[in-house]
C-alpha cells in the first residue's frame, strides 16, 4: 500500500496546481478498491485534499504552510477532466456585468454535470446542474449575460437589459440573438426587443 501510496504522489507531484487527482484515472496502479483506500489514508494524513466523491486534489504549499487550491482553477480543470461546461452563477454574472451590487456569498457555480459540492480547504463550492440555453454560451460576454437576466427573471431582467444594450458589443449581441431560439419565450422576446426596439 505504501508503494502504491507513493506512486500516487507522484503523478499528482506532476499536476498543475487545481488539477484533480480522479480515482478512475490511476486505475494502471491498482484496483479500484486499493486505489480508493490509498487516496483515503492520503487525505487523513494531509497530503490530498478530498474535494468530492472520487476527486483528490493536492495542497498547495506556501511559505505559510499548505493551502488548498483556487477555485477557478479547481473549476476549470474539473471542467476539462470531466468533459463539462462549468460556468459562473447568474449571481456572480449579473454582478461582473454591473447589474447588481450584490456580491454572492456562496462560490456557485452552473454545470452541464451532475449537481454537487466541491470542498477546497475552508471553501465550499456548489456545483448545480443547469438547463442547457444557460450553458450555450459558455463564459463568453453574451453567456454572463443570459445567466445574469435568467437570474434577475422576468420582472427584473428588462431595467437589466437596458443597461447590457450600451455594454455588449455588437458581437455579444449577434451570439445573444443567434442562441435566443434556445431561451425561454419571455428571455428570448426581450433579447429580441434589445436588438431590435
């Protein structure tokens, strides 16, 4: 076990900082049992940070000690490991877009995965499933904000958008209206208006 445990560290030793360890990617070390066990008893002694089910990442070490991982970048390559679009919540979008003064409390993030909570050290990241026209346009401009007018709703959303109509650039607001036919009626009818009123 502690061969394996050694083996272990060594590719994580490899990865950039927030780069998930997943069980099922050292599967060449052992089964999946041991390999399970082994990650376990890695992040009882501190060496890994469990951060979810099957996902392993290791500490960062500073002059200050050890600490665990950005979440943007925890995001990012769980994003690209796993295959899913992982964007910004229509709370943190509406506030990077200056809709809302409202700073989020939580770090929530929208996924075309399964929802889940990541834990980085102190930090608690809400992973939640999102209907797919939240996704459509990843982190782009346009993305924040359909994500921010989806969470402002109807009743907010058209004071929003004449805010967004002088900030988007004429890009961002062809990609809105090419992805509209994929929002609700009521977000697709204003995004038309703004484009077209």
């Amino acid at each position: 076990m502690e061969r394996m445990a050694e083996s272990i560290m060594n590719v994580a030793t490899t990865l950039p900082e927030g780069v998930p360890l997943a069980a099922k990617g050292l599967l060449h070390l052992g089964s999946r049992a041991a390999v399970d066990q082994t990650l376990s008893r890695l992040a009882a002694r501190g060496e890994l940070i469990r951060a979810g089910r099957g996902i392993y990442m290791r500490p960062v070490q500073t002059r200050f000690g050890p600490r665990s991982p950005s979440a943007e970048q925890a995001i990012e390559a769980l994003a690209v490991q796993r295959g899913e679009t992982i964007v910004p919540s229509g709370a943190a979008a509406a506030n990077a877009l200056g809709l809302t003064t409202q700073v989020p409390v939580k770090s929530v993030y929208l996924t075309s995965g399964r929802s889940r909570v990541l834990n980085l050290g102190r930090q608690a990241v809400e992973l939640r499933h999102a209907p797919r026209w939240q996704l459509a346009l990843g982190s782009k401009t346009s993305g924040q904000a359909v994500r921010a007018l989806a969470w402002l709703g109807p009743d907010e959303a058209p004071k929003a958008l004449q805010i967004l109509r002088s900030k988007l650039t004429e890009t961002a607001k062809i990609e809105l209206m090419s992805a509209a036919p994929q929002f609700p009626t009521w977000l697709a009818r204003l995004v038309g208006e703004m484009l077209h009123g």
